[in-house]
C-alpha cells in the first residue's frame, strides 16, 4: 500500500484509513436504498486465462453507482439540513442520484446543468422531483454556479465527487465486492473527478491490499490524471469525449486529488476508437447497452490484456445512462 498522508476536507486532514472506516458505515447506512448489484463472470471478453468479472452497477436503480454517494450524503444530513433542501450539479448520473435520493427521503432538491445536458437526462432529472437550474457552458461551472448558490441561500451543497461522504457512499461497491468474490487481482475503474476510484480504491487497501488498483481515463478527457502527475490541481484542456459521465474539470481545492494519488496504482488512458469499441464488444457479447465511461474502463482492460494473464479481474461497469448522441454512434 503506498503512504498514507492527509488530504483535507474542509480543512479537517482526512487520511485513507478514515475514509475506509466511512465507506463501512456507509454500507450500513444506505443497505435500504440502494441495490447490492451482481458480479457476474464475463467469457469472451479476453483470451482464455483471464477471469474477467464485471461488477454491474448498471443495474442500479437510476442506471448508475452515483445513487450510493448521493444516498449516503442525504441520509447523513442533520433534520436543520434536510428541512433546508439540498443542490448539486450534474449533467446526467449524479443529479439523477441526488433526485432519486432526496425524493425517498422526502427534501427538496435543485440541480444545476450546464449548457450541453442531454436533453433525456435533464428530463429524467425532473421526473424524480428536483428543479433543473441551468448554468454555463460546461460541468465545472454549473458546479462553482451551484456551490455559490447554496451558500447564499443556506443549503447543503452535494458534490459529485468532493466530498467525503458521497466518495464513502460510492466506495461501498469495494465491500459488497469483498463478499461476492474470492481475492482480486485487479480492479479497474473509470476516473472522473475521482469520487468512485477514491472510495472503492481507501476500502480496498485495507481489505484487500494485494488488488491492484486500476484508474482509466479517456485521453480526452484526463484532467486528475494530469493533475496527479502533477501534484496539483490543472486547468487541462478537454475535448469531446463518449464518456460523458466523466467529462469536466476538476474544483479547486478537490480532496480526491491527494486521495487517488495513493489509491491508484496504474493508470490506462484509451482513445475514443477504443471507447466505441468496447461498448460494441460488451453489446454484442451480452446484449447490453454501457455507457461511454463504462467502457473506459473495460476498454482499459482490453488494451492492458498482456499484463493481466493468468489473474482474476473485476471491471466496474458504472452506469448505463447513454445519451442520444452517444447512442447513434453505436450504430
């Protein structure tokens, strides 16, 4: 396990063993709320020889992970918090999360998008009960438009990814993943802001320290990969990318930065090609429709096929919320 030190949170220092003591008591608190999805073994993905698992958080109830993060944040709110509503920012899985969360837990919600939403996620957005407010020309700013509006109006703020307990609430994939299968060798996640890496990534290194965890990334898209590299948070520049769920900039100050830094042990960037490519395979091989940033990371695995021979590997199949743009690409 690499050295632990102590990012912060609100400038509380937070180390990797706090924060996998909070995704324990996540899986507890969320148990009601969410689905334990399946691990289910995967043939003809890879040669023979790989054990090629795809744990399928495609199934969970709004069609993404974000419903554990954005569940867990909800139910850890005091009663002054709740009566007071909550806002988030997100063009599609994590407002769709805080929507579906805040509805069962009877608070009002508002969710901020940028200019270039899906249309059928906004909409998806609005029929789980929360205002759509609409703000700038991409993620990051309707993020900064929506954490400058809650603190003007008193509301609690639900970060994607920076914030411990909805990276605790997305981590809880790592303790059901320690019940439903034997030791993993490798476990390969898609990489945003790095809320789902960071969280799965601090349970795994204590419970199964000998899994290696693998952070993918589209090239177009890879500003905590840079700012990694870096040591620094970046203004990197983007281009369009098919995982649209992982698309956007980094908030200044984000705690994922210094906690995926020691989580991640390797790091897989692929190319749009090889992102189309991959859901074509898995939607052929299973019939099942992935979203882009789902198959960053099995389009990761694919690429890195020679260094995984003879192991056991988990891909985490993320969402399966695709617009209709990515869509007509599949053909």
């Amino acid at each position: 396990m690499k050295q632990d030190s102590q990012p912060s949170y609100n400038n509380v220092p937070v180390s990797i063993a706090t924060l996998a003591q909070q995704v324990t008591e996540a899986a507890g608190r969320i148990r009601s709320a969410v689905i334990e999805t399946p691990v289910e073994r995967v043939a003809g993905l890879l040669p023979d020889g790989i054990e090629v698992f795809f744990k399928l958080e495609n199934l969970q109830t709004t069609g993404s992970f974000k419903l554990r993060g954005a569940s867990n944040k909800v139910l850890s709110l005091s009663p002054a918090e709740a009566a007071a509503g909550a806002i988030a920012a997100s063009n599609g899985n994590h407002g769709l999360a805080v929507a579906a969360a805040a509805r069962r837990a009877a608070i009002a919600a508002e969710v901020y998008v940028s200019s270039h939403v899906s249309p059928s996620k906004a909409r998806r957005i609005e029929e789980y009960g929360a205002r759509i407010q609409r703000a700038g020309n991409d993620p990051l700013e309707a993020e900064l438009a929506a954490r400058a509006a809650a603190a003007q109006q008193g509301k609690v703020f639900i970060s994607p990814y920076n914030d411990i307990q909805v990276m605790a609430g997305q981590g809880t994939i790592a303790v059901e993943l320690m019940r439903q299968l034997p030791p993993m060798d490798a476990l390969f996640v898609s990489v945003g802001g790095g809320g789902l890496i960071g969280g799965i990534g601090a349970h795994v290194k204590f419970a199964s320290p000998q899994t290696e965890m693998v952070g993918c990334w589209p090239q177009n898209s890879r500003v905590l990969h840079e700012s990694i590299k870096a040591g620094q948070i970046l203004d990197f520049p983007e281009q369009p990318t098919l995982s649209e769920s992982t698309a956007g900039g980094l908030e200044p100050g984000s705690v994922t930065l210094d906690i995926c830094s020691k989580v991640i042990d390797r790091s897989v960037l692929v190319s749009e090609e090889e992102i189309l490519s991959a859901m074509q395979r898995v939607r052929a091989l299973k019939g099942w429709v992935i979203e882009g940033a789902a198959a960053v990371a099995v389009a990761a695995l694919i690429k890195e096929t020679e260094n995984y021979r003879g192991k056991r590997v988990v891909v985490v199949i993320c969402g399966a919320n695709v617009s209709e743009k990515v869509l007509s690409r599949l053909g």
